[in-house]
C-alpha cells in the first residue's frame, strides 16, 4: 500500500451534503482513506486523473493537487463536492463528458452493480495500455461480481490487504473498446411505448411494484402544474400528463440519468414543455407554485439507509405547494408515511393500502 501521507484536507472537516447540525454520519469511509493514501504513493505528478462515484468529495479533496476530473451520477455528491472543495472543481454528470485518456481512474464501487458495469464499458473508451484503474470499497459492501466485471472489461484484478474494514482492488487496463448495453429500453404495462432506463435509474429493469400501485391510484382533479417527486425514469409524471392533458409536469430527480431518462421518455409520448431538474429532494423549489406532487420516496442514499430523504421531500413539498395543493405518497406500509405527512401538513388520509403498499394524502391549508 506504501506510506501514508499526512491528508491534506483532515476527513474530520469534510461536510456531507445537504449539511444538518450534529449530523453523526460522516462524509467519508476507510476505502476513500486507502486510494487517498495509494494514488499519493505512486507520485502521479502530471497524470491525467479521473475520479468517479466520489460520494461527498473526499477523494477530489484531498487529491485537488492534481487536479483530478471528476464525474458523479449524484448531484448530492456534485455539490458535496464543490462545497468540500471550495469550488476548485466542477464535477461532470454524464458519460459524455469524458474527455481523452486518463493514466489513473478511482473509483468508489457503487453499489449498483449495473452502473458499475456501464461505468466500465465507458471507460474502455478512455484508458491506454498503461492506465490503472484503482477501486475501493467497504469489504461488507464489496459484492464477488465486482471483480468479474473488472475482468471483463479492465484486466486481471488484484487486491491489498483489508484495512480498517475496507480493500482497494487494482487493474490494468488490458482489454479492448467496448459499447455499453445501457441504456436499456423497456416495455412496460400499459404505455405503448418503450421506456429508455439509464444504467443508474431506480427499477430500471421493470416497474416496481410500488410504482406500479401509484399508477393504479392517480388523484383526480383539476391540476395545472403537478411536480414528479424523485421521477426515475418519469414514468408517474406521464401518466399524470396523460390524464391531466393541460397539466404542466415537473421532474426532478437527484439522479441525472434519471433526468436524461425522463426527458427522453416524456418527449417520446408528449410535443410540449416540461421542466426537468437535477436537484436533490426538490430544494430551492419556487414556493406556492405545485397544485400536485407524486411522490415513491427511496429510503436509502447508496449503502446508507433510513427516513432523511422522505422527511426532506415532504419538507420541500410543503414549501412548493400551493394552499389547497396536495400531495400523494407511496410507500411500504411499515414505514408510516402518514405520521410524518401528518406532522408536517397538519393531516393526511390513507387512501388505499393492499398487502406491502400504503398510498397517502395530504392537503395543505
């Protein structure tokens, strides 16, 4: 592993994003510590640096001397990124922006393993015989597929030894160009067309079965402008355009292939506007401007689970709504949605539940 270097930004001072006061989890694990610490062993001076899936700029942070390009999915990790950076880099969001061939590519393995797979198809089109790549990940999240990918489209792997419960895995890039299978295109019931799915889209294989439940119990209603809360690939916010013909639709997402996937879908049903936004919940949103959100809230953020982005969305949701402006809310029964949509808008009524699913209702007066 060679030495270890005295960081440049202390990991204690790297803010998560979005910031909460006395927030306990931190902004960075043991694996960003190890490729920190590798990459500076090899003295990579004048490389060409690529840094992928860096979850809220630990690695660019502390490897900004070398002015390292970096790509995110996340606009979480995006503003993390230019907060922990003080603005010294402006991360790239798609495939697209890659730009000529990189000597070193660092890499936190996603835990989506299918964007991992078109991450890497990616890259074949921007490493040279002499490219490393250098993965890192928590050992408990480290799935044996990993490195079957990694040999199927880099080189033969090897790895370092586990410290402080994390492991680094090492390749050189031995294979040849290859097109990624992403994005997938989908038939899904009840929609004439193919649905395009981006690698890092929620369900992108299928409907998912909570989806599925909201799109059997669309609101009824006269809505002009109605937001797609957390969109995916946008299937709720069309189908409520395609109910609601007058309706302007909203989409946002804090995914931005979920965006691109949105958009590609909605301007294959539909000829007019809609408003797409890469954003995280629906912060910043114009208050006193939505008569509808819909909204299948996630209930993790990468390998971190729990209720924050719920709470949140339904924060923000409030905030955007008009008076008499409602929300509608899928979600596993046991999470108890209509608690919190409660304590936050006053009310909320159960409007149907099978055996998993609860969808929800509250009005804001």
């Amino acid at each position: 592993m060679g030495p270890f270097f005295l960081l440049s930004t202390p990991m204690k001072d790297l803010k998560r994003y979005p910031f909460k006061t006395n927030d306990l989890l931190q902004a960075w694990d043991s694996a960003d510590e190890l490729m920190i610490h590798h990459l500076r062993s090899l003295s990579p001076d004048g490389k060409k640096i690529l840094i992928v899936n860096d979850h809220f700029g630990a690695l660019a942070t502390n490897l900004t001397d070398y002015n390292p390009t970096v790509l995110t999915d996340s606009f979480v990790a995006f503003k993390a990124t230019q907060i922990n950076t003080d603005n010294r880099i402006q991360p790239l969001s798609h495939f697209s922006d890659l730009d000529g061939l990189y000597d070193y590519v660092l890499v936190q393995i996603p835990k989506n393993l299918s964007y991992f797979e078109d991450l890497l198809c990616h890259l074949t089109h921007h490493l040279h015989r002499d490219s490393k790549l250098i993965c890192g990940a928590m050992v408990k999240h480290l799935a044996p597929s990993s490195f079957e990918l990694i040999q199927k489209y880099i080189g033969v792997t090897t790895t370092s030894l586990a410290q402080k419960k994390a492991r680094l895995i090492f390749a050189a890039f031995e294979k040849e160009k290859v097109d990624s299978p992403y994005p997938l295109k989908v038939k899904l019931d009840g929609f004439e067309k193919l649905f395009v799915n981006h690698s890092n889209v929620f369900s992108r294989e299928k409907l998912d079965i909570g989806s599925r439940f909201l799109l059997e119990n669309m609101p009824n209603g006269n809505y002009g402008t109605i937001l797609d809360l957390g969109c995916a690939n946008g299937v709720i916010g069309i189908k409520a355009k395609m109910i609601h013909t007058g309706a302007r639709i909203i989409f946002c997402d804090e995914s931005a292939m979920a965006i691109e996937s949105a958009r590609s879908n909605y301007q294959s049903y539909f000829s007019d506007d809609a408003e797409f936004i890469w954003t995280n919940c629906y912060e910043n949103g114009i208050k006193d401007s939505l008569d509808l959100v819909l909204c299948n809230p996630p209930f993790h953020q990468s390998t971190t689970v729990g209720d924050f982005i719920a709470w949140q969305m339904f924060n923000d949701a409030f905030v955007a709504l008009k008076k008499g402006g409602s929300i509608r809310v899928i979600g596993n029964s046991h999470l108890g949605y209509q608690f919190k949509l409660k304590k936050i808008f006053g009310n909320s009524k159960i409007v149907v539940t099978n055996k998993k699913f609860m969808i929800v209702d509250s009005v804001k007066h």
